[in-house]
C-alpha cells in the first residue's frame, strides 16, 4: 500500500464491512501484517498494488488504478448461525458460506446509511474489473491438522487523486478525519497524523502549493513567474487562456485587458 489514497480506500472498506452485520461479526482487518487467527470467517482488506498514469512531474494529479483485495477466510468443522434457526456446516458448504459472505460485504459497501460506505465510495470513482482466486491453507499444531479455505476478491478501481500539499484537509479528505476522529481514541490519533500528512508544517502560499503540486522546484517556480519578490508573493499574470476540447479544437480562447 502506497499513498494516503490506498490507506483511505482500504480503511473506509474495512470499517464500512466491521460494522455492517456479516458472519466475520468484527472480525475484519485492513492490511494485516501479523498473522491472523481465524477461529470463525475472517474478512481481511488491502490496497495491494496498481498502476498510475503520470504527467511530467505531477505524481499526486495522476490516472490512478489501483488493486483493492479483499481477502475472506472460513475454517472448516466451524457453525455458521443463520436467521430463523439455520445453520451452516463450513466443511459442506463452503462454497455457499463463502457466497453468502461476499454478499454481505458487497452489501456492506454500497449501505446508504453508514459513514465509512458513503466515504468509500466517494473515494472510489468507478470498479473497472473483478478476479477471484481460491485458496486452501493448512495448518498443523503437532499431531493436528486444521483446514482454512479462503477468497481472495481483486478489485480494479480509480480512485480519487492525493490531496493537495500544505492545505487543511478539505472534502472527502476532511470527512475522512473528521470519521476517524469520531470513531474512537486509536482512530483519533491515526486522523491526526493523515492531517498532518496532508497539510504539512503549516499552510503553504498559494503560489508554494501549486508547485508542490505539480512537482516544480523553486528555480522552476520562478522561471514560470510563480515565487516572491523581495520578500513578497507574486503571481504571473495571466494574459491569455485557451481551453481545448476533446477532439483538440479550441472550444474558447478569452485575452485578458
């Protein structure tokens, strides 16, 4: 997972599933590192990798796909307690557990009610495509050996860009900490560190946050009119803007007096 856009995909995703009500109860993680014991269904989610397309220096405003995995593990001679007194037998219905499961988180993401669903797919503009790969672990304690079937769901997405630099939060990004904020004290603080992130040591001029943005140094800054003189913040002067449309034909050009 790189970049606070993964981290925020994979959070909203995480918190989104945890507190919907799906067999994994609050048995869900976001990019675990240590390993995970799975007694009962375990729904794990990460933002594994991706490729981005790139303009020149600017690698905050770039095409942005990334790899969402969510990743769904059911031990086997477990119960499943169903509604209405059902139960389900994960050694003979694996298949069905792990349809039902991946229903829940399905619908645990587009719930239009819960804060971490409408913040996840604010982040998340489109899904593009959709891989399964199926898995049995084993696992062997001594004489014992225990089976641990698992999902893993691939998501192609494009997500929304990094924020600015030097900036406070703003739109998703500021619902985003505020969410984090409410949730409770570990979150609070990891809220306080993705502001931080974002704005830096303090808000920057407006002149210093575009060439951060688009990757200029401060000799390159200047070079195209952006910087200070004497001490004080100048900005070019636009003379003239051209906006071209798709097919590269010019929709509107206007000349400043």
């Amino acid at each position: 997972m790189a970049g606070l856009t993964a981290y925020a995909v994979a959070l909203c995703a995480s918190r989104a599933i945890k507190q919907a009500t799906t067999w994994a109860e609050t048995r869900v993680y976001t990019d675990p590192i240590d390993p995970v014991d799975t007694p009962a269904p375990v729904v794990s989610v990460l933002v594994g990798h991706g490729h981005s397309t790139i303009q020149a220096h600017d690698l905050n405003d770039a095409t942005r796909g990334l790899k969402l995995r969510i990743e769904m593990f059911v031990p086997a001679l477990t119960t499943i307690n169903v509604p209405s007194t059902l139960t389900l037998d994960t050694s003979k219905s694996v298949s069905l557990v792990f349809a039902g499961l991946w229903r829940q988180v399905v619908s645990a993401l587009q719930s239009p009610t819960n804060v971490w669903a409408d913040l996840f797919r604010r982040f998340v503009l489109s899904f593009h495509a959709q891989d399964l790969e199926s898995v049995l672990f084993e696992n062997k304690v001594g004489d014992k050996i225990s089976r641990i079937a698992a999902r893993a769901i691939e998501l192609t997405i494009s997500t929304l860009d990094e924020p600015p630099f030097g900036a406070p939060p703003s739109d998703a990004w500021a619902d985003l900490v505020a969410a984090m904020q409410a949730d409770g004290p570990e979150l609070a603080s990891l809220g306080a560190v993705v502001a931080y992130l974002i704005e830096g040591q303090g808000p920057l001029a407006d002149w210093e946050a575009a060439a951060a943005q688009i990757g200029l140094g401060p000799s390159e800054a200047t070079m195209l009119g952006f910087g200070t003189v004497d001490g004080v913040a100048t900005e070019p002067t636009l003379q003239q803007a051209t906006i071209i449309g798709p097919d590269m034909t010019t929709v509107v050009t206007e000349t400043t007096p």
